[in-house]
C-alpha cells in the first residue's frame, strides 16, 4: 500500500517562508511526477507545482519566482519551499503522486497525500 505523508504547514506572517516536504511510502517501484496542489475555502483544487523524474519542473504563474519544488527520487520525497508568502497562498496543500508503479501491478496509479495546512497571518 503506497502512502503520502506530508509536513511542514503551519502559521507564518506575509513574507515568510516554509518548507513542505511529502514522503512517499511503501513498495514503489517508480514514480512519473509529483507534485503539490492546494485549496483553499470554497475554491477549487489547483495545481501549485510538479516535478518529473528527471527533473523538469512546472509551476502555476501565481508561485513562479517565490516557490521551488525538488525531489530526492532515491527517497520518494518532494519538497516545496515556499518564500515571500503572501496571504493569498493559504490554504490546505495536497502532495500527488502521479504515475506510480508498483511491483506485480501492471499499471500505473495516483495517490493523494492527507494535506497540510499553510496559514499566511499577520
């Protein structure tokens, strides 16, 4: 059973900065991309960054420059560091795992972590 365990949310002021970090466990044999999303109250899911296996990144315009998100694939591990928070970036933020494979499966499937909340307050 694969699962994603996410850390690091919490409260910080406007400008402040946190690391989100998202493990995931279990027998894996290889994952595609990973990636974090968010949303926040009565808005929908959006997609914040992704990583590929080998390295190439994506983000939505609203986090370009104030966010980077990494991956230690020896680790199923990505990471978002977050800078320059502003109040519009709370939200609860959701690790993705797409394209997951699994020894003696034959197909690829995603999992979703439990989120994590981020709070920007003065």
């Amino acid at each position: 059973q694969v699962q994603l365990v996410e850390s690091g949310g919490g409260l910080v002021q406007p400008g402040g900065s946190l690391r989100l970090v998202c493990a995931a466990s279990g027998s894996i044999f290889s994952i595609n991309a990973m990636g974090w999303y968010r949303q926040a109250p009565g808005k929908q899911r959006e997609l914040v960054a992704t990583i590929t296996s080998r390295g190439s990144t994506s983000y939505a315009d609203s986090v370009k420059g104030r966010f980077t998100i990494s991956r230690d694939n020896a680790k199923n591990t990505v990471y978002l560091q977050m800078n320059s928070l502003k109040p519009e970036d709370a939200a609860v933020y959701y690790c993705n795992a797409d394209g997951v494979v699994v020894p003696n499966t034959p197909w690829a499937s995603d999992y979703w972590g439990q989120g994590t909340q981020v709070t920007v307050s003065s």
